[in-house]
C-alpha cells in the first residue's frame, strides 16, 4: 500500500516536473529587436553570403518561403498539413514584416529550438528539428545571406489550423516529445569526409527525412523508421533506405545526376514537390551533392545477391489492355514508346524504369497522368502535359494498367479508377 | 464507330479508336483551325474545348473524348459575326503568321467563360501553355485584355438594363 502510494506521488511529480517544463518551454522570452537592420555589409561578408547562399540552396528554403508569384523569401505560400493549412512567413530582411531587425541570436534560436524572435512558438513545418543540428558558422552564414536579400513588405498570413493546434504554446510539449536539440552525434565508426559533409547536409540543412520519413500521429517523423517513405502534397516521397532494392538499382553516379539535374536515367525525372528540390540543389557545387549521394547510398540494404526474379505478371483483363493501348498509342506513344524520337534525347529514361510506373502504389503515376510535370526553365526534359481533363477515372485506369503491364513488366495497379478520383478530390482545386 | 458531337452537332465517324482527336477533327471533319503544332502537347496550336476545358487535341484520343461536347474556333464565330475574342484579335492585328491563334484563342474563351474578371496577370499565367513563335505576344494579350474588358463592360450594361 505503502509502496504504491510512494509511485503514484512519484508518478504524479514526474508529471508535474514534465508539465512545469514544457510550460516553462511555452514561455519564451523575446529576443530584443535591433533598433534598424543591420547596417550595409562590408565586402569581408562576402564569402560568408556565398556559403549562406550554398545553405539556402541545400534547404531550399525559397521554395517554402515563396508564395506563387510572389517576391523571393517574402513567404505566404499555403501548406496543407494533416492538421491544416499553415502559411510560410516572411524571411527577407524588411524590419516590420520580416527578420530585418532580428538578431543573430533571434535567428539562431529558430533555427534550433523552434522560437520566434517575439518568443511565439513555430510550428515544425518549419524544419527546424533538422536545422538545429547546423553549426553556429553555417547559422550565421545563413543569417548573412538572408539579411542581404532585397526587402519586401508582406505580412505574415493567418494560419488557419484546426483546435487545438492553433494555441501556439501546446508545442512546447510537441518540441519536448520530438526535438532533438543540438549537433548530430559523432558516427560510430571512422567515415570519410564526404560521408560526413552528406550526413550533415541530409540531415541538417536539406533535411530529406521532413518528407521521406512517414509521420507518427503528431506529425512528427516516427522513430525507428528514419527515411522509409513518406506523403506529401499527394505525392508518395519514396523509401531513401531501399534504392538498392528497385527493379534497376540506383547507384552512386545516378543518385548524383538525379539530384543535380532532376534526371536519372534509369529511373525518371524528379516531378512534383521534389521537382523544385533538385531545381535548388542543380545551384549546389557537385562535391556537395556527390556527398548527400554517398551518404544515402551508406543507409542502403545490401544490393539483393540474385536480381529479383522477374514477377509473374498474371493475365491482366484483355479488354482493359485493348482500351489502355488505344488511349497510349494516341496520348503517350509520341513521347514514350520504344523508338520514338523524344525517348532518345535529353537522357530520358525508358518508361518501364520509371520510378512511378514501377512503385508499389499508383499514386505517383495518377498524379503525373492527371498533372503532366511543368515546364523546368528551358529544360524540356522534364515536360509532361496534363491530361486530368482529357481522360475520365476509368480511362486512366486503362492507360495505367496497359503502361505497367506492357513497359514496366507488372501486374496492374488494383483499384486505380477509384484512388483516381480520390486524388482528384485531394488535389487542390484550380 | 465513334461518336464525336462538335460545335453541337453530333458526327459519326468511322476512325481508329487511336486516333489523335486534332486527326478527327482536320481530316474527317474539315475543321481545320486547329493546327498541329508539335504533336507532343507541347505548343497549345491544336488546342480545342473538351467539356469546357482546354485541351491539347493533338494528344486526346478521340475515343476518350465521345459524348463529351467537343467545341473548336470555328464554333466561336463567323467571319461575318466574329466573337467577342476573334474580334479583338483582329483589332490588334494580334496574328503574324497565325498558326498558334486557333489555339490561343480556345485557350483564352476557356478562361473567358469560366473566370470573366481575370486580371492581365492571371491571363498571362493561364496562357502560359500556349506558344507563339513569331512572338505576337504582347498584341495576343493586348488583344485578350480588350475582350475581356468587353465582355465585363457587357455584364455591367445588361445587368444596370435589367434593374432599369
């Protein structure tokens, strides 16, 4: 009796202990304003906004902090969460609606802990349980660069996020069950430089695992399976711990060129949101992405002793294929049949390659029928028209199952008019 | 057989299931606005109404599109009577050698008809698809801006004529 009594009183003060600290976290100071953006930079700043520069590119941070059409870094993009919609902040250097008059100090502890410099909590769309294990010479870097972006006037957005998550201080406990605050832990054995400089680049600044990791109930990245798949914006971010295991095995050099060019030629062109993450990465010199590959390539099972053997493909519905065929032949084939012209240029990948036609879910595929991928700059690799209002659920279905069958060597997709129109509905609407 | 209903007129044609929906249109049907640009979906010449959207017709197969009303320029207007659009594009002389205009112009009545108020900005975003290589670009928008501005100041008068 005695004894249980002595748990619960420990049981309760532990709980006690934990709240005061998660509450004392919800209570955070602000970090005093400058009274005027830092003034002009002296040209000694030069080499730190260059590797600022290097990190922005390596984070992609303008991708999140721009809105569509709108001026570089000043935010407002909408991102859809499970939890709501969130709006990206302003982070050019304006001193009413920006970080113009945040400290070097107020910035570094967003980065790390998650805290504006008002002392409000973000929320960890905002990837800072990654950007917190940067070094102090890269924050700052990163600090100078921003600090020297053209100013834009644009208040930030109202969030508009379900209750309870719109109370700001109820991070405190998300931030004491997930954020892992402080440096990455040295490797347990000895690596090379290279390895190092990927790890810290993945892990840290580009933070692959926000979107390649699936999310526990919290949104968080769930424990114990670190870069084994995850969703986004309707798109399935494939595995990272399993290249070694596709139909074709990504290697060292195809990893790079993906990365750095957004084309693998044995498994397709980056589309969706990864599309802007390799346009941003493309800026990288080649050392830092040949660094991020080696050390994603290190997660990698061992390559299979055997190549898989080739999948009984079962005998897919006839009329289907006949259907499929005849919407490929007029709406595909121009493009990616064997031998036609547009295969041969541009280190297009064969379809049957294709990282969405080979995945284990259509989703990928039914995003890029119902989509295409936009145009690249003046890269025309990538290009790939809609065809959302050219073919009906069942239609894609068709085109689907003929593709996989005929130039992936699979089974049809199960299903696949009916997840269709589901995506359709998840898609944001025009 | 496959049925295509264009401009509001049904046709029955005898065609390969494969065939390119620009490939109906031109050779089976004699409606020739449509042009074939590219083939791939790339240049927006071939661009013709399905269910009110604007698609590439070079890469719709017909036998997708049966049922569905199909509408080409040639439904727009006459040279008599020419749209609201076709006759913007005349008064800004909007066509050098005119090849992309069928296209341009589908493209921009699909966004007439579904978002009339659209700014030059939001139009110059919707007709990024389409292509013009003799590059009348700034007389193609010059000359959608006007009808668009047409079509509003025609909303207005009809709706102050009904509260008249």
């Amino acid at each position: 009796m005695k004894r249980m009594r002595k748990f619960a009183v420990g049981f309760a003060a532990s709980i006690l202990a934990a709240a005061v600290g998660v509450i004392a976290y919800a209570w955070q100071p602000a970090i005093a304003a400058l009274p005027a953006p830092a003034a002009a930079r002296a040209d000694d700043q030069a080499s730190l906004v260059a590797r600022g520069a290097r990190l922005a590119e390596a984070g992609d941070c303008m991708y999140c902090h721009t809105a569509q059409h709108g001026e570089p870094f000043a935010g407002g993009l909408p991102i859809g969460t499970p939890f709501g919609t969130i709006y990206s902040t302003n982070i050019t250097p304006d001193p009413q609606t920006g970080i113009g008059r945040w400290s070097l100090a107020a910035f570094t502890r967003a980065l790390r802990e998650g805290v504006s410099r008002d002392g409000h909590l973000l929320y960890p769309a905002f990837p800072y349980p990654h950007f917190t294990k940067m070094s102090d010479e890269d924050i700052a870097a990163l600090y100078a660069y921003l600090q020297t972006r053209t100013p834009v006037d644009a208040p930030a957005h109202p969030d508009a996020l379900r209750f309870p998550l719109n109370f700001r201080p109820l991070m405190a406990g998300w931030n004491w069950l997930f954020l892992k605050k402080g440096p990455l832990a040295p490797p347990a054995d000895a690596q090379s430089a290279a390895w190092l400089r990927g790890r810290y680049l993945v892990e840290g600044p580009a933070h692959c695992a926000s979107c390649h990791t699936p999310m526990n109930a919290l949104g968080a990245e769930k424990s114990g399976s670190p870069f084994a798949g995850g969703r986004i914006d309707g798109w399935n971010a494939p595995p990272l711990n399993a290249l070694t295991r596709a139909p074709k095995p990504w290697t060292q050099a195809q990893l790079v060129a993906y990365l750095h060019t957004g084309i693998a030629s044995e498994h397709g062109a980056a589309a969706g949101p990864m599309l802007p993450v390799t346009q941003h990465l493309a800026n990288l010199p080649e050392s830092d992405v040949d660094a991020m590959a080696t050390y994603l390539m290190s997660l990698q099972p061992a390559a299979a002793a055997q190549p898989p053997a080739a999948v009984a493909v079962p005998p897919a519905d006839a009329a289907q294929l006949r259907a499929g065929a005849a919407l490929f032949t007029a709406s595909c084939a121009a493009c990616h049949a064997d031998g036609a012209p547009m295969r041969d240029i541009g280190g297009r990948p064969p379809l049957g390659l294709g990282s969405a036609l080979t995945a284990d879910s259509p989703r990928n595929a039914i995003q890029l029928v119902l989509h295409g991928n936009p145009w690249n700059g003046s890269a025309s690799a990538h290009y790939m028209p809609p065809f959302a209002d050219v073919f009906d659920d069942q239609q894609i279905a068709d085109v689907l199952a003929y593709a996989r069958v005929h130039y992936a060597q699979r089974p049809a997709w199960p299903d696949v008019a009916r997840r269709a129109a589901a995506i359709r509905k998840e898609n944001p609407q025009p | 057989m496959i049925t295509l209903s264009v401009n509001g007129v049904d046709h029955a044609l005898d065609i390969d299931p494969s065939m390119p929906l620009l490939y109906a249109l031109r050779n089976h049907l004699n409606l020739n606005g449509a042009k074939y640009g590219c083939g791939l979906g790339q240049c927006g010449a071939c661009t013709v109404h399905v269910d009110g959207k604007p698609v590439f017709s070079c890469v719709t197969p017909a036998s997708a599109v049966q049922g569905k009303p199909i509408r080409t320029i040639e439904g727009l207007g006459t040279p008599d009577r020419p749209s609201p659009l076709q006759h913007a594009f005349i008064d800004h002389q909007a066509a050098q050698c005119g090849y992309c205009i069928a296209g341009m112009i589908m493209r921009a009545q699909a966004l007439l008809d579904t978002r009339p108020t659209s700014t030059e900005a939001e139009i110059r975003d919707y007709l990024q698809p389409n292509l013009c290589r003799c590059g009348t670009h700034m007389r193609i928008i010059g000359a959608i801006v006007q009808a668009f501005g047409a079509v509003a100041k025609q909303h207005t008068d009809d709706t102050h004529g009904a509260h008249a």
